[in-house]
C-alpha cells in the first residue's frame, strides 16, 4: 500500500513538473503586431499595476478622477498611433471626416494630404464596426456583434445593440487600459512630465499660461495633426495626449471602478472618451481626465484607437 501510494505521488509530480515545463515553453507575444491589411501597428503593451484617477492637488482635476489602484492581469495590444483617414477610408469605404478636402474643415487642410490624419467625426458605433471590419479583412473573428443597426444618410453607424463575443479580433480599450498604456508607467499629469509645450501634444494653451503650460504658451495647431507627429511615451505609444478624443469601451460611470481589469458599468446612456483633443487645453488632456459623449454622436475633435488581446 505504501510502495502504491508512492507511486501514485510520483507520477502526480512527474505531471505537474510536465505540465509546468510546457507552460514555461509557450512562446512570448510578440512586441508588436501588424494589420496586414492596413499597415497598422499595434504595441504590446505589459499587465500591471497602476494608480488610475488623479490625486486631490492635480490642477484641474474632476471629480470623477477619485484615485484608485487597478490591476491590468494580462497583456494586450493598443495601436501605436490612431486610426487614420486612409485606414478608416480602406477599410469602409467612406471618410466621415472634418478634416478632409471636401469637407467643412477643408479649408483648413488645403494642398494636404490627410490620409495621415486621424479620422474623426465617428460615433462610438462607427468605432466599433470598424474594428470588426478591420479583423474580417485580417482574417481575425469579429470581437462584437451588432445587432439591429440603424444607418446614417451617409452610412455611419447611428445606433446598434453592441455585444462582445470575445477572442483575438480587434477591439476598443477599456478606459482602464487607455490610462494605464497613456501613462506608461509614470504618475505625473502626462506620460512626458508635469508641464506641457506644443512640442509635446496637440492642444491649445490656456489663456492664462495654465497650470501645466508655459507662459506665454504657443502657436496652436487649430485642427487635427498627422499621427506620429508627437513623441511616443514609453511603450512607443503616439498621440496619447491631444489631435483627438479617443473612444474607449466603458459606459461612464461617476464613480470609479478598482480592481481587476474594470470594464465600467454594465448599462448607462454614456460612453467613455480619452486623451483630450486639438480643440481643449492642456487641462483636459491629462492622462486622468475623461469626456462622455452618447455613442451615436460625432464630433470633429473625436476619434479612436484599436487593441487586441494576444491569443
């Protein structure tokens, strides 16, 4: 009995040390992944720990910044620059865009070619249905499914019932992802320090040099700039701060959310918006800072930015 039992013990050993020497051999995700389709570049971007919000003292912080500590458990992939109007363009045909020759703000880019722009003047559901488009043409499965989709004149998304199916096909970042991969592992109002030039994002100074900007400010940009203009923090992130407000998944909530890998509340008329944009000032681009939008409206200022989690 003894000489079984032993025996039994050994070749539980043998397997667990089996199974953990195969888990030991999975292969790392790798650095960066590539739309093949668009050329579009993805960062892979660490789990971790992080203090999400802003402390009391921050200059221009809301309350809806309260400081929390959240858990980001596995790793996953966030574009290394927002979605552009030639990806937006290739991938569905149509360029809602402000910013375009044709457009109401082309005056604003005349002789330019703004396929490097962000798209903007996308609703929340546009961005969504992007995402699966873009993973249809990668050969990637749909990570939502839309149902009961109500179209704009023009062909924009106005209104769907939005579902997650899962799985490795593209996606938006949670809010929680979009502060944690901003920040970069830093803890200052920006992932390039407590002050702010036009050297640094796309935004407009404040009138009174601010909290964050220097006196006596700078030239704004007055539109949206093209993607990689500015410098990318430290997980080779582009644009994080300013040109556009990005979508994120979340439903907005007053109340943050701790813990692990939050994706906001479970119903709620509002969806998240991250980063700031061209058209607000240094204030409203902090890493914390956050808008809300209905996810049916469009805005020149408001874009998005596409993740994937690694199979």
């Amino acid at each position: 009995m003894h000489v079984r039992s032993q025996s039994v013990w050994l070749s539980l050993l043998l397997l667990a040390t089996s199974v953990a020497a195969g888990r030991a051999a999975d292969p790392e995700p790798p650095a960066t992944l590539t739309s093949t389709t668009t050329g579009m570049v993805l960062a892979l971007v660490p789990a971790g720990e992080f203090q999400m919000g802003s402390p009391p003292a921050e200059p221009g912080r809301r309350p809806d910044e309260a400081p929390h500590r959240v858990r980001i458990t596995r790793p996953f992939y966030l574009g290394t620059r927002e979605v552009t109007q030639g990806d937006y363009l290739a991938i569905t045909g149509r360029n809602p865009s402000s910013f375009a020759a044709e457009a109401e703000g082309g005056t604003r880019v005349e002789g330019r070619d703004t396929s490097r722009l962000p798209v903007e003047n996308v609703s929340w559901f546009d961005a969504v249905e992007f995402c699966n488009l873009l993973g249809a043409k990668d050969g990637l499965p749909a990570y939502y499914r839309l149902d009961d989709v109500k179209r704009r004149a023009d062909g924009g998304v106005e209104r769907a019932d939005v579902f997650i199916t899962g799985g490795a096909g593209y996606r938006l970042p949670t809010e929680a992802e979009w502060e944690y991969a901003c920040r970069a592992g830093t803890v200052t109002a920006f992932h390039y320090g407590a002050r702010t030039t036009g050297k640094d994002a796309n935004c407009k100074p404040s009138a009174d040099a601010g909290a964050y900007g220097l006196s006596p400010g700078w030239r704004e940009v007055g539109r949206t700039a093209v993607v990689g203009s500015y410098p990318a923090n430290a997980w080779g992130l582009h644009e994080m701060h300013g040109n556009v407000a990005e979508w994120c998944w979340d439903r907005y909530a007053e109340r943050p959310e701790g813990g692990s890998d939050p994706a906001g509340p479970p119903r709620g008329d509002h969806r998240v918006l991250r980063g700031g944009s061209w058209l607000f000032n240094e204030r409203s681009c902090r890493a914390a800072n956050l808008f809300m939008h209905v996810p049916g409206e469009r805005s020149y200022d408001t874009g998005f930015r596409v993740a994937r989690t690694p199979q």
